[in-house]
C-alpha cells in the first residue's frame, strides 16, 4: 500500500486573477467581460488568466515588440495600442535576435 499524503482541495489564489502590471509586460487589458485577458497587438482573447498563458502567447505571436524596452517608449506603445494604432514593426533578423 503506497503511503502518499492526502491533497487538500486547491485554494482559488491569486495566480488566477489579472494583474494590471500584465498590460506593460505582456501587451494585454482586462477585457470588459472580466474572463480572460485581451491582446492589444492581435486583438485575441487569452482565455486561460495565468500568467504563464498570457506570457506564452506573447512569445509565440508578438516576441519582436521586445524592443521597446524603456519605460518611456513601453507606455507610449501601450496608449497607441489601446487606441487602435497599430505601428508597423519588421520583425527582428537572426542577427538581432543573437
């Protein structure tokens, strides 16, 4: 007879709920449902709130915004975002991304 111990029910945390600091990170909003997170780039609903599920769709689909990394430059991307104004980004070649 294996001697595991019994697990407790799992506590709804924290990890699940949305964080504001995700918008700057991440490029993603609290959509007015309230269930999931918005990408302001694709305009795709991240439907699992984790963070690492935002952070994954972030890599995979929008990786090149890595280079607005200032803080000045994050935050004025983010208001041109949620205005609809997308900028024209070309993607990064094998050289920047080494």
């Amino acid at each position: 007879m294996w001697m595991t111990p019994k697990r407790s029910k799992m506590e709804v945390d924290d990890s699940r709920v949305f964080r504001t600091e995700w918008t700057q990170r991440y490029l993603v909003v609290e959509p007015p449902e309230g269930e999931g997170a918005l990408c302001l780039v694709c305009r795709r609903l991240v439907v699992a709130t984790r963070e690492r599920d935002v952070r994954r769709h972030y890599e995979a689909e929008h990786d090149y915004y890595e280079r607005y990394v200032a803080e000045g430059e994050r935050a004025a991307l983010v208001e041109r975002l949620r205005q609809g104004d997308l900028p024209v980004v070309v993607p990064l070649t094998p050289e920047e991304r080494a």
